[in-house]
C-alpha cells in the first residue's frame, strides 16, 4: 500500500497540548508550517481533549502564538460532552468533578448542577486540579446509587512544559476502585463519539484527512479506527521506544509537527 506524503491530504486534524505547544510555549515552526498548509487552502481543525477551557479561548492561545484560528475551528472535549448530554440527557441534575470553565458551559446548556451525590442524575468526571477526598467521596455515592457515569476523557496525563501532571483518568481510576462501578461513557478521544463531530465538522473522507498528535492511546487509536493517516509527534509524552512497542503503528513517526509542511 502507497503511503501518501504529507501534504497530499485535504484536512489536517491537530492535537493541541504536546503537538503544537506546551503550556506557554509554541513547538518551534510549528506556526510556519501551519501557515504553509493555510497558503495551500487545506482544511484545518484544532481537537483537544483538555476541558479545562472554551474553545474560544484555545482559538485565542493559537492566535497569541502567531497561528490563524477561528473559535469555530476549534473542538475540545467540554463542547463535545455538553452536545452529547445535551442529546441524551437532556436537562439531568449532574455531580461534576470539574473545574469553572466545564462547568460554565454545562449552565449554559441547561444543566442544573448539584453538590451531592445523593441528588444527582448523573455522575460527570473530568481534568480536575482541585479533584479533593469529599469530591471523591460524592462521586463514590453518586457511582454506587447507579447513575450513569460519563467522563469528559480518559487521558492519564496531561503534557506541560515542565513534564505531566495528573488528568482525568486519574480521578476516573479513583472513581472506579472505591465504587465498584466501571464508567459508561468517555466522550473525548478516541470515542466514536469525538471521531463523529470532527468528520462532520471537516467534511472530508476520513481517509483524506491527517490526525496529528502525541499520544498512541487516544489520537493514534481514534485516528487508525476511522481509517485517518496519523502522526505521531515525539514532541509531547509519547517515546519512540513506545511508538516502536506499539502494535498499531502510525502512518508517520515525527519528531515535531513542523516537519509536516518542512519550511526552507
């Protein structure tokens, strides 16, 4: 089978976090060839799994480093969970393990918000920096009344330009081993879920778009599954031991996003 080459796709998919900056840092050119890919008219999307902000305020980030980015071109997990709630639990009273932003949306969408275990529809778990033993504890009580239990993302980990902090599957492991209960529904990568909203959005074949990002168990998966070329960046928290050890290898192996579009 041909291997395309990397600018002979018609929509370029990018991972944010570890592929195109950690935290306050820009991946050097980065910017470059994203402006290389815009000169070609190719379509782009920016997909994230971090909940921790609005989509705005990612397109703003992007705009801060120098990077052409509508709101409308950005997708993270809070606006994919809040439209999956919205479609399917329409109006429940949550318990959320989440911080302000995720929270702000799930508001906006309609959603009451509870402070007990006890009261709530549904147990919501997410990236959370003030996860504490009472959040735990309500989730545990929420869990084992049998509600359902949706999470934002599975990711363990979270890249920063100092190395990783703790993500939401952390707090999802914790949930799980003092209820009991497996969680039902992860709406962020690599769920059918996130894959549907972001083919939808691009509007091309799965096979002419390129998802771009550092992680094997969530962009590389998710990506592989819809029959998307992927690549895998070395820029984040994923090694090229790893990438090697990994049974669904990659389309491409790069060591930063940048060489995609490799400017002279």
């Amino acid at each position: 089978m041909t291997v395309p080459g990397l600018l002979d796709y018609s929509g370029y998919v990018f991972d944010l976090d570890g592929t195109l900056y950690l935290g306050p840092n820009l991946i050097p050119d980065v910017d470059l060839m994203l402006a290389e890919l815009r000169r070609a008219k190719k379509k782009i999307r920016f997909l994230s799994n971090k909940p921790l902000q609005s989509r705005g305020d990612y397109a703003k980030k992007l705009r801060g480093f120098g990077i052409e980015a509508s709101d409308e071109e950005v997708m993270n997990s809070t606006t994919v969970t809040v439209r999956y709630l919205t479609d399917h639990y329409p109006g429940a009273k949550l318990y959320v393990c989440g911080e302000g932003p995720l929270i702000s949306e799930l508001v906006e969408g309609g959603f009451p918000i509870v402070n007990s275990g006890e009261e709530c529809d549904l147990l919501l778990l997410s990236f959370d920096r003030n996860f504490h033993y009472l959040k735990l504890y309500e989730s545990m009580i929420a869990a084992r009344r049998g509600v359902p239990i949706v999470a934002t993302n599975p990711d363990n980990t979270c890249p920063v330009d100092n190395g990783v902090i703790p993500d939401c599957g952390a707090n999802i492991a914790a949930v799980e081993a003092c209820s009991g209960r497996k969680i039902d529904t992860v709406v962020g990568k690599p769920s059918d879920i996130m894959l549907q909203v972001i083919l939808e959005d691009i509007a091309e074949p799965a096979e002419k778009v390129l998802l771009t990002g550092d992680r094997l168990e969530t962009d590389m998966r998710m990506g592989k599954r819809a029959g998307m070329g992927t690549a895998l960046v070395l820029s984040g928290v994923t090694t090229l031991e790893q990438s090697m050890a990994w049974p669904e290898k990659p389309t491409y192996i790069l060591e930063s996003a940048a060489e995609i579009a490799a400017i002279k």
